[in-house]
C-alpha cells in the first residue's frame, strides 16, 4: 500500500463468525518482547472477523507467523516486503518499531515499519536518532477496506521517542497498488495524506530528486513536540538540501 522503495535511476538523497480471542492472540505476544519495551496488542474487530494489532513485535514473534498468500508480485504490483526475515532484520535493530496485524492462524495481514535512515541518505545529516522514517504501511487485499491501516499508524506513533524526533515519509507513487486500489496516482496519494494526516504528519515541500521525479510523489513529516527549535530550522533547510548548519552568508 505504502512504501519507501526507490528508482533504480537515481540513489536516496529515498459478517464472518468472530474468531475466538484467545486463540488469535499467541501466548508470546502477552509477554515483555524487548528488554526496554513491552508488547502492546490491541483487537480489532472487522466485517472479516478479529485482528490483533502487535506494536513492538520482536523478531522472534515475527518468526512464529507466516505472511498471508497475498503478499507478493501482482501483474501491476508487488509487496513492499515479501519476506518475513526482512522484518526480522527490522525488528532486532535498536529503537526500531514493526507493528503487525494478525488474523487466523498467526498469519500477517498488515504490518508497518519504523527504521532509521542510512548514513548515506540526505535524512540522516541532522545526526543519528534524530529522525525516522515510516518505511512501510502495506494491508493484505483481501483485509483492506476495514480500517487496519489507521490503527497500525497509531500504534506506530506509540513509539517512547517519537516526540523528540522527526518521523518523515516518502510516497512514490511507483510502488502504490494502483490496479488493487482502482484508484489514480492522484486519488491513492489523497487517499495517503487522509491516512497520516489525523497522526500529526503534513506535506512539506522538498527538492528530494527521487521525491521530484513525479508530481504525484508525497512527502510528510511529524515534527515531535519535544524536538528543538534549531533542528526543527535544519530539518527545514535540509528538505532543500542545504547544510544543516542553516542557509549560506
């Protein structure tokens, strides 16, 4: 549904019966996951039947569970992440978030990611930890339409730090499930504003070269209440490539 992959071209400057609670929730997700964070699930209930949210997934609840079929390549589309060992990678880094969505079976039918950016990228210039970026939201096809993704959203926000940095994302519209949705690159990226808007995230301009390569591409941010003025003023004048330090002259 959403996500940070990148062009090849350029480099990053990037009415069912209710299923039973008991058995949709796996005992380890009742558990502390993280020495410095504890689990936090939550359950939703849909036209399809109950989802359990899971903020905090550590990788290895992620290695109980299996992706849902619907995960992968379509004729005009493919999955963000195909791989249930790249949420792992995720999970296990410090100060990261996976937050999945769970229905029978153990099964994956949605996940988001919080990650950091790399080094080489232009968002990681105000320094480590200062920013994060929202790398991924993506829901099963066969789940969508029942408001799981807000809710991922929200239990992502959840995050201890999230206050105190910059979580950014970046729509390219080449990797939305246009031909899923039936939706236009216009009303998908609409659709994507509606979504993160209500969770403190606006539109913020940039001359990102990947973000500029379309019209329809998205880029927003969530300034964290606790963020300090001076790097709220870098972070304005990075989005236009200019030296943290500020403006020349």
């Amino acid at each position: 549904m959403f996500g940070a992959q990148r062009p090849v071209e350029l480099q990053g400057a990037r009415g069912p019966a209710e299923i039973p609670l008991e058995g949709l929730i796996p005992h380890s997700m009742n558990q502390q996951t993280r020495s410095h964070e504890s689990s936090e699930t939550e359950i939703v209930t849909t036209a399809k039947g109950a989802v359990a949210i899971s903020s905090f997934s550590s990788p290895q609840q992620i290695h109980r569970y299996r992706f849902d079929e619907q995960f992968g390549s379509h004729a005009q589309y493919k999955s963000i992440y195909t791989k249930r060992q790249t949420l792992e990678k995720i999970a296990a880094k410090n100060g990261t978030r996976v937050v999945l969505a769970l229905g029978p079976q153990e099964t994956i039918i949605g996940f988001g990611v919080l990650d950091f950016p790399e080094p080489h990228e232009r968002w990681y210039q105000l320094g480590p930890g200062v920013m994060i970026e929202l790398k991924a939201i993506e829901v099963s096809r066969s789940w969508r339409a029942n408001r799981l993704a807000g809710r991922i959203v929200a239990h992502l926000m959840r995050h201890p730090r999230i206050e105190e940095m910059i979580a950014y994302l970046v729509g390219y519209s080449w990797t939305w499930d246009l031909d899923g949705t039936g939706l236009s690159a216009q009303q998908y990226r609409r659709m994507l504003i509606d979504l993160f808007t209500p969770h403190g995230f606006s539109e913020y301009q940039t001359n990102e070269p990947n973000i500029c390569l379309r019209p329809e591409n998205l880029f927003m941010g969530r300034i964290g209440s606790r963020v300090p003025e001076h790097l709220r003023q870098q972070f304005k004048w990075l989005r236009f490539g200019i030296s943290p330090d500020g403006p020349p002259g």
